[in-house]
C-alpha cells in the first residue's frame, strides 16, 4: 500500500522499520530486518544492508548459524563488504570454528588492511588455536592501528600469558588497566600473572580489586582461594574456596583445592570427603586420586592409598607423581621389590627427580643392594646437593658397606646440613670427650 509516497511495511513505513532494523536490541532488529526483506521490495545494496544488520542482531543473540547465513547472503549481494566478512569471521569464532573465522578475518583484511577489529579476533581465534605467536602479531598490528584499544593489550597479555612471559603480560595489563581503569578481567588476568610468577601478594591484591568491580566473579574468588594456599595461608583458601563453590556447586575444581588444603592443615577426614566430591563430580581428575591417596597414605590406611594410585594410572599412564607416591606407600607397607619398579617408571617420566633417586635407593638399602644405593643417593645429591637424609642414608650405606671414612664424611655433611655450626661443635666435643675418655682408660688400664 502507498501512503504518500512511503511503502508501509508491516503497518510501518519504510523509514520506520529501517530505523528499528538498526537498533540495539536484537529481538526489535530482527524482526523490522526481516520485515524488510520479505517484503520483496529491497535489491542491491538495500537488501545487503538489510541481511547484514538482521546478522549482526543475530550475532548479538548469541544466534551463529542465523548470522552465518545472513552474512553469507550479504557478501552474495555485495562480496567486498569487509565488515561482513569480518561479521561471519567472528559468528564462526564464537562457535568454535576458528579455521573458517581466520580465513574470514584474511579476507576481511585484504579488503581492510586497518579494520583493527578484524586484526584483534583473528588474534583470538590464533590463541585458541595455541598458536601465540600468531596471535601477537596481529594485536601488534591492531595496536599499532589503534593505540588505545584496551581490549588489544588485555588479549595480547593473555597470549603472553600462554606463553608463560608474564613480564610481558603484566605490561600489557597495565597499559589496558591504564585505559580502562574498571577493566574486571584485566584485574583477573593481571592477578593470574602475578601468581603464576609466585608474587602472590601482588596476585590477591589484582583478585581483591577485580571482585570489588565484580564480586560474583568466580574465577577470581577460585584464583585468589589458589594463591592463598600457596602462600600457606589455608584458612583463607578454605574460605574462598568455599565461597566459590556457593557461587558454582558443581564445580570440581574448588571441591579438590580445599581438599588439598584440607590436607595440609592436617584435617585428613575432611581433605577426603572433599576428594569424594570432587572425584564425583569430574570421575576422570586424576590429581583428585593422587591426593587422596596420599591423604589416605597420611591415615597409614596404606591399601586404599594403593588403589586411589592404580586409578590414578587407569587415568593416567604417564603420572610420575602416581608412580612416586604408590612406590612410597609399597616402602611403608616394606613391600620394597614392588617400590622399586615404580620408582623407575617415575625417574623415566622425570629424571631430575631427586626424591625418587632417594626413595629408590632407600629401596635398594633395605635389599642390601648398597651399590646401586649409593648411586641412587649420588644422583639425588646432584640433584640437590643439600639434601641432607640422602647425606644421612649413604652415610648408612657406606658403614654397611665397610667404607667407614666415607660414611663419617657423610655423616658430618648431615650434621652440618641439619644443624648447622652447632650441630658440628657438639659433634667434635662429644668426639673430643669420646678420644679423652678412650686415652683416659688406656692410662687406666696401663696403671
């Protein structure tokens, strides 16, 4: 119907639904769009435009295959459209298809060399990719594009922050932080550099602030709960552990870190009821068997340490710390030709492990295999050349061994490790008063 020379569409003019076609919400601009095309009335550049806002409302709703399809009719009607290009680029990245997305974001800069935009998803897309070098690319050229996009730096830093250069992404948070002050998740990833470093006053300081801008932010309460722990501080962590899991009961991973923190402070029982849920909620976290058996190792409860292990393998084959720790509980239970074998599978899967030389050659010192004892003590020591019960024991295997001036050298070296000038002082006057005693009863006796 012509109404003045304005085609009614829908009981709306054409300006009118042009005009709710563009607007915010989603919902209004679909169905003005869509009002739009089916009308028949719209070709060339006009339906273009009306598909490519009918996708960006569908972008906006979280609707992918939708505006997919829009964009793709878009770029039909008009094929050098960057913007729609890098429109389907990231509708395909928000559904995990980052390898159509990034040849998306390609051709929407060859048609946009600048389109910042483009250059920082593509960023994105490569970092879910793992491929951070990439990745850092492109936010170098987006920042050299646009100076201030805080969203560029805070991506970059997260890349720099898969790549483990936290100096670098502690940078890169700063500069967003800086022009962006309320960034939540630029506090987040700033306080996740900082722990991973092992600043972790720096880290809960970066939490403390991102929860004060966004208090149900559970990662952050889960972080801050993590470095607490690390720092010894287990109350805390129990505390923020537990305010993580009212924030998202079913999660395992608050369940298995206060059990963790359970266990250091001695609270077995509850370390192990926390494991059971974790273990229930996520069957196949292996870590949440290791823990547990090692919490059931501290309980002497040494089988059901044993099992927590095998599973842990089950899950794992290629644990050293399941490997370490079932050994450990075979040497408790004295079954040392079956801690054995388990100690090498860990020193296979990590070599540099002065603990499982030691354990091992504890092992082979209860076998009466001093040789090999000695061997596995001499590679703990130059692992750790201050590990003082390695000092201890070869000291043991040496005397059984007959070399005597070597077990005293090493007995002195334990000494010294463990107590310091003191320890060696008593040692030289109870062996000051030992010699007089001796000399003194040899007088006697000559008498």
């Amino acid at each position: 119907m012509l109404l003045v020379g304005v085609v009614v569409v829908r009981g709306q003019t054409r300006d009118e639904s042009w005009k709710r076609c563009g607007e915010n919400d989603p919902d209004r601009a679909i169905e003005a769009c869509s009002a739009l095309i089916e009308s028949g009335q719209l070709s060339g550049h006009d339906l273009a435009r009306a598909f490519y806002s009918r996708a960006s409302a569908y972008a906006r709703k979280g609707v992918d295959d939708r505006a997919i399809q829009d964009y793709a009719q878009t770029l039909r009607l008009i094929p050098s459209f960057a913007n729609a290009f890098y429109g389907r680029g990231w509708a395909y990245a928000h559904e995990g298809d980052y390898d159509h997305a990034i040849q998306d974001f390609d051709q929407a800069l060859r048609l946009n060399p600048n389109l910042s935009d483009a250059l920082r998803e593509r960023g994105i897309a490569y970092t879910h990719k793992n491929d951070y070098d990439l990745a850092i690319r492109d936010y170098d050229h987006a920042l050299r594009v646009n100076h201030g996009d805080a969203i560029a730096f805070y991506d970059r830093g997260a890349a720099y922050g898969h790549k483990r250069d936290y100096n670098h992404a502690i940078q890169d948070y700063d500069q967003a932080l800086q022009l962006n002050p309320s960034f939540t998740e630029a506090f987040y990833g700033r306080g996740s550099a900082y722990a991973h470093k092992g600043d972790y006053d720096h880290a809960i300081q970066d939490f403390d602030q991102a929860l004060r801008l966004n208090p149900s932010l559970v990662n952050a309460v889960y972080s801050r709960g993590v470095a607490y722990a690390d720092k010894g501080d287990y109350d805390r962590a129990i505390a923020d552990f537990d305010q993580a899991l009212q924030l998202t009961p079913n999660d395992a991973d608050p369940f298995y870190r206060r059990g963790v923190a359970y266990k250091h402070k001695g609270d077995f029982d509850r370390a192990i009821r926390d494991f059971d849920q974790a273990i229930r909620l996520n069957p196949s976290l292996a870590d949440a068997y290791i823990t547990r058996g090692n919490a059931y190792d501290l309980k002497r409860d040494y089988d059901r340490a044993i099992q927590d292990f095998d599973q842990a393998l089950r899950l794992n084959p290629s644990s050293a710390d399941a490997f370490y720790n079932r050994a450990r509980v075979y040497e408790y239970k004295g079954d040392f030709d079956r801690a054995i074998p388990d100690y090498d599978q860990a020193l296979r899967l990590k070599p540099s492990d002065a603990d499982a030389f030691y354990g091992r050659g504890f092992a082979y010192s209860h076998n009466r295999d001093y040789d090999r004892a000695i061997q596995d003590y001499d590679q703990a020591l130059r692992i750790n050349p201050s590990y003082s019960a390695a000092f201890y024991n070869r000291s043991k295997a040496y005397a059984q061994r007959g070399d005597y001036l070597l077990a005293i050298a090493d007995r002195g070296r334990f000494v010294w490790l463990k107590f310091g000038i003191l320890g060696v002082t008593i040692r030289l006057c109870i062996l000051t008063i030992a010699i007089a005693l001796a000399f003194g009863f040899k007088r006697f006796r000559s008498n």
